[in-house]
C-alpha cells in the first residue's frame, strides 16, 4: 500500500488517498447516473418528436422553460432579440 503520494498540488498520506478514492467513487456513479437520466431525456424527445411531429429543439426548449418556470424571462428574451432583428432588417 502508497503510504504518501507528493504532487503539484499536495501530498497525501494513505488516510487522504482513501478519502479521495472514496470521492471519485462517489462521482464515478454520479456520472454513471447522469449519463442514463441524459439517455432517458433522449429517449423521451424523440418519442415525443415521432408522435407529435414537432422539432426536437422546441420539445427540449418547453421542458427546460417548464423546469426553470422561466416562461417570463424567455418571452423578454425574445422580444429583445425580436426588436433586434427587425432593426438589423432596416438598416441599410
């Protein structure tokens, strides 16, 4: 067994190596759970898409405003972007 690791950034005796395995373990199924949840997302827009015929983006975009409960903020967005476009379109 390491008894101390020396790097750039700290050195470690066994009882730190053990927390920190401890820590990418933790994350490493952090991850393996993260990359399912973003497959079933997937899944569930593209289902939607088949069914519904709408755009995969506009499905994606309505369920993250609906999570964020942002609708207000986005309409001002668009507005704003709207007002910009159409005074780009005027100028000659």
């Amino acid at each position: 067994m390491v008894n101390k690791v020396q790097t750039l950034h700290a050195t470690l005796d066994e009882k730190q190596l053990k927390s920190l395995k401890g820590y990418v373990d933790e994350l490493v199924v952090c991850m393996t759970k993260s990359k399912s949840i973003s497959e079933s997302q997937s899944d569930i827009i593209s289902l939607a898409h088949d069914e519904l015929k709408l755009p995969k983006k506009l499905i994606r975009r309505i369920a993250k405003v609906q999570y964020a409960q942002s609708l207000q903020e986005e309409v001002a967005e668009f507005k704003d972007f709207e007002a910009l476009v159409e005074s780009l379109n005027e100028v000659k």
